[in-house]
C-alpha cells in the first residue's frame, strides 16, 4: 500500500454524457434465466482480485450464491417483471366462452327439453389516449428501479463482506499481539512482586504492575469477543449457520497485499451510474408519466364489447348458424362529477414529481459527497499509515538499542521488557491503520457503485 499516491476527488455537477444501450424488459429477463452473470457484473467482481486473497474472493462468491436478502432482490425483480406483463395485458382485448348445457321442462307438458349454449364475450377498451400504455411504461419504471435496488443490495452485500473480513484478519493479529503484552505484563508484575519482597519496589508500583496485567487481559478478552461477532457476522453474510464461525478460514493478516490503484479523481459518468442515482432518474420518469395518467383521467372511456351466442337443442349442431346470436355494442363513460378527486388527484401527482425531481438533486449532491469524503479519508488515513510505520520502524530501532544496553548490564530485564511493549503498541497502531485503509477503498468502491 506503500506505493498507492494518495486520491483528491475532483467530481464536479453531473452531467449525463453518454446513453446506454437500452435493452428490453423481455429480452433482459431472458438474460437474467440464461446466466447469472450478472450478479457478478453488478459488484465488478474481479476488483476484489486486487486483494490477491482467494479466500476473500471464495467469500464474495458464497454470498452471491446463497445470501438470502440477495435472493430476495432478485426475487423482487421478477416480480416486478409480472408486474409489467399484467399491466401490458390490460391494454389488450378480454375474451372468454364458456358452455352451459340445460334441462328445460315447461308447466303443463310432460316431456323434458335438453338445450346447449356456448357463450362468448370479447371486450376491449379502446386504448385511444394510450392511459393504459403509459400504465405499462409506469410498471416498466418500477421494474427498471427494482433492477437497481438488486444491484445496490449485491453491491452492499459484497462490500459488507469484504470490510468483515478484513476486520477478523486485524483482529487475529490484534489478538495476537495483545498475548504478547499480556505476556510480558505478567513478567513484570512477578519481577515487581519479587522485588517488592526484596524491599526494591514500592507496594504502589507492585500494584499498578497488577492493574496494567488484568487491563491488559480485559483487552485480550474484548479483542476476543469482537472477533467472534464479526465471525457470526461473516457466517450470515455468506448463507451459512454461526454455528460454523469456527470453521471460518482467512488469511493471515502479514500476507495481505492489496495491489489495485485508487484513482486520483472520480468521474462523473461513473457517479450517474451510481444505482442511486439511477434509481433517483427512472422515478422521477415514473412521476412524469403519472402525472400525465392522471390528467387522461379528465378524458371519456371508450369500451367495446362483442358478444357471441351459439345455442341449439342437438349438440352437434351447435356451432351452426341456426340458433346463433352476434352483437357488437359500444360505449363512452365521462365521469361529470367525482367531488375534485381527479383535480386533487391531478395536483397530488405533480407534488410527488417535484419531491421526486428534488430527491434528484439531492442524491446527485450526495453522490459527490460521498465519493469526495471516501477520496479524503483514504488520502488522510494513507498518510496515518505511513507515518504510523515510521514511528514502528523507531521503536524497532530504539528497543534494539536498549537490548544492547541489557546485553551489557546497564538495563535490567524488567526495563527492557517494559520497552518491548511500545513495540507492540506501535504494531497494533500498524495492523489497525493498515485494515482502516483496505477498509477505506471499500468504501470507495462501494460508493461509485463498484465501477472502479
């Protein structure tokens, strides 16, 4: 990470400047059966090879494949998909027969008449200011929104992955290095104990000696327990039982080696392909199209309707023209008074576009906020790490100096062991800042929507 120049965001207003290939609903649900591709298109995810951990990527393919709220959004798509083709079905016409035989025995006669009718309706309203297509544009709007709700959830998922399991790596060597610390603290609690006996060390300092040992092992036994949350965590991310926490595999955390190179600037074609932000534009493309429904409310209905009836008292012969029936009717309906539900029906729809159209605008501002905050803790936090090995790097440099010192006599071992613990110190500062910055371009990733 050493070699990674701190990033400055440099995102500006966004500005839509290319189109992209418009696909089908039908063809696209096509796709989506054939392949489940896509799932990995939505998170990029040969990014996470830039961690050079298949363990990492293995954990990323397992929530793909088995996470239950990812399967949830890809079921809510498909739903959404029934949604459209209902909504298309109302623009076409409604036909239906049915067979109704009958017994018939009239008052004063003996003998009883059979009789069979085949009836058949076909009704159809006659789409002439397309108010039942732009229905089916809407549901098109809430299908193409369900598509970016199910990329933001992979996305989500993925990042949340990651940053887990980055998390249990430090805390594995944070957990490591405190044993050490512990260790050494117990030494020197039992050099002060014994000094203290030989009247060398003040009962004071004996029993600060005790307090820094028992602090010592409340850190180790919270490390511990964050570990074990983080590690039930992994386990529901990935579509497994905590039970199995235990038989979580990862990395160790002196092998990481993240290798992919953080932008110094973000661009905007990549912020409008945020799912947000996405989202933010099909929805105010839904409220433009509702309110235009609502102003075809104040237009006449038009219905027709066919009517077909084929009855005879010899089955046979049913579908002859002898007892056959045909009407052809039409209708208008113009609602003349409804008590202003229309109008108020008509200004709700306009208030909603403009909230929306605002929530537009806002999400293009939190886009860039959050992009430029990611590119600002990145660069801070680098800068933390450096300076944070460096100041390791001294401590390295200033025990080494005190081991000669004990190697000639001038320092006793309860000195020396006291200085190793400014060692670890500065490691743990090491390990925690390290996994902060991995963490940090996760972030990143995740607020450009994985496009990095």
């Amino acid at each position: 990470m050493s070699d990674i120049t701190p990033a400055v965001c440099m995102a500006k207003s966004v500005k839509k400047t290319s189109e992209p290939q418009k696909v089908s609903i039908s063809k696209t649900q096509k796709m989506r059966k054939k392949s489940e591709q896509f799932k990995y298109d939505y998170i990029n995810y040969e990014w996470w090879s830039n961690f050079n951990d298949d363990i990492l990527k293995s954990y990323i393919d397992k929530a793909i494949k088995k996470n239950y709220s990812l399967k949830m959004a890809t079921i809510a798509v498909d739903e959404y998909y029934q949604v459209v083709r209902i909504n298309f079905g109302n623009e076409l016409p409604m036909a239906g027969i049915g067979f109704a035989p009958a017994l018939v025995k009239q008052p004063g006669f003996t003998n009883t008449n059979s009789s069979f009718a085949v009836p058949a309706l076909v009704n159809y309203e006659a789409d002439i200011f397309l108010k039942n297509h732009d229905k089916t544009k809407m549901a098109k709007k809430d299908y193409e929104k369900a598509l970016q709700d199910e990329r933001t959830a992979y996305i989500t998922i993925a990042s949340a992955v990651g940053a887990t399991y980055l998390n249990i790596v430090k805390l594995d060597k944070m957990i490591e290095l405190q044993e050490q610390i512990v260790a050494d603290r117990k030494v020197i609690y039992d050099l002060m104990l014994l000094r203290n006996k030989e009247g060398l060390t003040s009962t004071s300092d004996t029993v600060k000696a005790n307090k820094a040992y028992i602090a010592g092992q409340t850190s180790l036994t919270e490390y511990k327990k964050q570990r074990n949350i983080l590690l039930n965590k992994l386990c529901v991310l990935i579509g497994e039982s905590p039970e199995k926490s235990a038989e979580i595999e990862r990395i160790s955390y002196d092998n990481l080696n993240f290798s992919g190179v953080i932008p110094k600037e973000i661009s905007t074609e990549v912020i409008v392909q945020r799912p947000d932000y996405i989202t933010a534009e099909k929805m105010i493309e839904k409220a433009g199209i509702d309110v235009r429904v609502a102003k075809k409310e104040f237009l006449p209905t038009i219905n027709l309707t066919g009517v077909a009836l084929f009855m005879n008292s010899d089955f046979g012969s049913i579908f002859t023209t002898k007892g056959a029936l045909a009407a052809l009717a039409g209708a208008i309906n113009l609602p003349l008074f409804t008590g202003g539900k229309r109008i108020a029906n008509l200004r709700l729809k306009k208030a909603t576009y403009q909230r929306l159209l605002n929530n537009y605008y806002q999400t293009n501002l939190t886009a860039i906020q959050e992009i430029n905050d990611s590119l600002t803790t990145i660069a801070h936090d680098d800068k933390k790490y450096e300076d944070t090995k460096l100041q390791s790097e001294l401590e390295r440099k200033d025990f080494g100096l005190s081991s000669s010192k004990y190697e000639q006599g001038i320092i006793s071992k309860l000195d020396l062991t006291q200085l190793r613990e400014n060692v670890l110190s500065t490691d743990k500062l090491v390990a925690d800042q390290k996994i902060n910055c991995l963490v940090d371009y996760i972030t990143l990733y995740k607020a450009v929507g994985s496009q990095l």
